[in-house]
C-alpha cells in the first residue's frame, strides 16, 4: 500500500521547495564566467552564498554570516513570478518594486504562517538595506553580476550596449557594504576598459573612487 501524502505543515513547505525551484529556470542577461551560456538565479543564489562565506571579512562591519547567507537565498525567490530584472533595464526596474512585492506575498504565502512571515522578514531586511548584514548582502549581490560580466570579457554589457560610466555608476553601491570590494570592482572596471572589454561611455572616468559619482536609486534592491 502506498503511503498517504503528506498533509499540513509538511505539505506546505515541500510545495514551497518545489515552487521555487522554478528558480532554475529564470534565465539572467549576465553569462557564467567562462562565457559559455547565461547564468540562471538558482546559480546566482548558490554564488552569493558561497561569496558571503568566503568574503565576510571584507564587510565595513561584523556581520553574523549566517544571517547574510539567509538572506542572499531568500532575496532572489521571487524572481519565480518576477524575472530578473537587470540593473541597466530603466523600463524594467519602473515596474520592479510592484512586481516583486506582489511575488512575495504569493511566494512566502506557500508556507505555514509563521514560517513564511520569518522568511518575509528577512526578505524585507534585505530589501530595506538598513542593518550591517543587509548592507554587505546587498553589496555581494552587486558585485557577483559585476564578476561575471567582466570575467566573460564583457559579453553582456556590449550585448546590450552597456557603458563604463553606467557600469562605475551601478558598482558604487558596493562600497555601502564593503568599500574594500568596491574598490576591487572599480580596478576590475578601469582594466577591462582599458583592455576594450567594455566601452568608456561619456559620465565618470571608469576606476573613479567609488562613491564619487552620483548613485541613483541606490536605496532599490541592486540586481545584475
């Protein structure tokens, strides 16, 4: 005789789990460093994780790494119902915040109450950037797009027309987190202009100190 299903809590939450591996399907702009093919977010969660492990100690603050590993998982989920969205697309991020909001209810809403306000929670610390794990979360989460980018040779910035000056715009941010990471992205960037992996464009000299230029929307969750 075959078991019963599951019902309740447990029902709920392997529903969740099978929901969100959707996740694997979402389909980024940037490619995998090796230039191959596109990254999708289940892999872009894994790399955040696993970057907010390795690169804690260059945060601006101590930061409890479990919390920023919670966090960098949870964030993207909602990507499920919302896509990505790349930080260069104005059209896209005009919508963004609605979209996600309204993923989220859905998303977190597949749990057990509780569990999923937790979960909520923490997405809406991450979204708020206004704590230490928050803030250097949100930094990881700039640069790690930033990284594969550039380690393709700039495939997908010249794919969709992106400039240094937008690009020394966006990785500013980073610093708000980890101004030592900033720094390195801002290297990162003067090298690949220099190597014509990507264009200068016309705003701030790429490798300005990062913090210089203007960040707009600098308070909006960041994505690749």
């Amino acid at each position: 005789m075959v078991p019963p299903s599951p019902a309740g809590r447990l029902a709920d939450q392997l529903a969740f789990v099978l929901e969100v591996d959707g996740l694997k399907s979402v389909v980024r702009r940037n490619y995998l460093a090796d230039g191959s093919r596109r990254e999708n977010t289940a892999e872009h969660s894994w790399t955040l994780a696993l970057m907010a492990i390795v690169l804690a100690e260059h945060a601006a603050e101590p930061v409890d790494v479990g919390r920023v590993v919670q966090m960098v998982v949870i964030h993207d989920l909602v990507e499920v119902d919302a896509g990505d969205t790349s930080i260069y697309d104005d059209a896209g991020r005009a919508t963004q915040h609605v979209r996600e909001q309204a993923a989220a209810e859905r998303i977190f809403g597949l749990l057990p109450a509780e569990q999923g306000a937790a979960l909520r929670a923490v997405w809406d610390d991450f979204e708020h950037g206004t704590g230490p794990e928050a803030r250097f979360a949100r930094s990881v989460d700039r640069l790690a797009g930033f990284l594969l980018n550039d380690a393709s040779g700039g495939l997908a910035w010249r794919e969709h027309g992106v400039t240094a000056d937008r690009i020394a715009q966006r990785i500013a941010a980073i610093g708000d987190g980890s101004p030592v990471l900033a720094r390195e992205a801002a290297r990162r960037l003067a090298a690949a202009v220099a190597a014509g992996a990507v264009a200068p464009g016309r705003g701030p000299a790429a490798g300005e100190a990062p913090g210089a230029a203007a960040r707009p929307g600098s308070a909006a969750r960041p994505v690749d």
